[in-house]
C-alpha cells in the first residue's frame, strides 16, 4: 500500500523573510500594485504618485520664492527706514538752533534800532550764548580743557609753538575751544604750546 504523503514546502536556503509591514510600505496606495525598483536602486513611480510629487514640488517652489519676496522687501524696508533715520537725527537739534537764530536776528534789530545802547546789546548777546551752552550740554557735548593742561594729540591741534618759562609742551593760549561729543572728540582744540627757550 504506497503512502499518500502529502508534500511539504522546504524553506528555500538562505531566502529572507519579508515582514508585513514592509510590503504594507512597498504596497503604498497604488491600489496593491507595488513600487518596482530597479537593480541601481532607482525608484519607479505610477502616474499618480508622480503627479503628487510634481504638485508637492511646485508648492514647495511658490512657497520658497515667496519667502525670498518677502526677506527682499523686509531688508529694503530697513535700508529706508535706517535711511530716513540718519537723514533726519538731527532734526530736533537743528529745530533748537533755529529758535537761537531767532534770538540772535532779534537782538541785531534792537541794536540797529538804538546805536548808542551797547549795554542792552551786549547782554542779548550773552543771553544767546547761554542759551547754545544749554543746548550742547543737553545733548551731551561738552568743551576740551586745553589752557594750562599739557598737550594732548588726541584732543589738541598745535597752531604755534612759542618759547615761553612754563614747561615745554604746555598749551599757554587756547586759538579755537575743542568739543566732546560723549567720549569722542568732535572737534580738536586749535592750541598754541611751550617750547624750551634758546640758550642766551
């Protein structure tokens, strides 16, 4: 009597076994056709899913050059406005001098109206330059000390040299005042300094 054996499937030697979820991943959503891949390796899509990535492309293109837009307008819109701001910083100094310059034509006119009041014009005078102290003071500038300091080639100018008793290097005579604006010199002080007299 032969034995009606019934046949058996011998796992192939050394064949890899293929999880579910990496056919799931192969699978995708092309309606269970799976995604062919060639022996190099490149990737063959359906027409569907090339249509989805052409779109997904496109959309990433429009947003890409929009921020480009964007970032370009934001850095012009700075350059103008930092533009506009160095124009115009000194708008409120300059609207408080013209208020000075009013006091000062005022104080012309009173003069040529009484030739023999010097007094009264001398004070308006005087007044006029209290009031440009004040105002460089508020904006924290300040004159150099040059008379009697020796001399300092970052805040003074040597017009002239004159032998004099005081030591050499000395400024004896102050030409044209110096100014500081903060910590930084503005305007040098024009100064005449002490040299050493000659041997008589």
């Amino acid at each position: 009597m032969i034995e009606n054996k019934s046949e058996e499937k011998q796992p192939v030697e050394n064949e890899e076994m293929i999880s579910p979820e990496i056919v799931d991943d192969v699978v995708g959503e092309s309606g269970g056709k799976p995604v062919e891949e060639t022996v190099e390796g490149t990737v063959v899509l359906n027409v569907s899913e090339h249509e989805k990535l052409l779109k997904e492309l496109a959309e990433s293109k429009e947003k890409y050059v929009r921020l480009v837009a964007e970032f370009d307008n934001a850095r012009k819109r700075s350059d103008r406005e930092r533009s506009e701001f160095v124009k115009y910083a000194n708008e409120g100094l300059v609207t408080d001098f013209l208020t000075i310059m009013d006091d000062l034509d005022r104080v012309v006119i009173a003069a040529n109206a009484n030739h023999q009041d010097y007094q009264s014009f001398l004070k308006g005078v005087e007044m006029v330059m209290a009031r440009i102290h004040e105002l460089l003071r508020k904006n924290n500038v300040k004159p150099i000390e040059a008379l009697g300091k020796p001399f300092d080639p970052h805040s003074h100018e040597i017009l002239m040299q004159e032998p004099s008793d005081q030591e050499e290097g000395t400024v004896i005579e102050e030409m044209q005042k110096g100014y500081l604006l903060g910590d930084r010199v503005v305007r040098t002080a024009k100064v005449k300094v002490a040299v050493k007299k000659e041997n008589e």
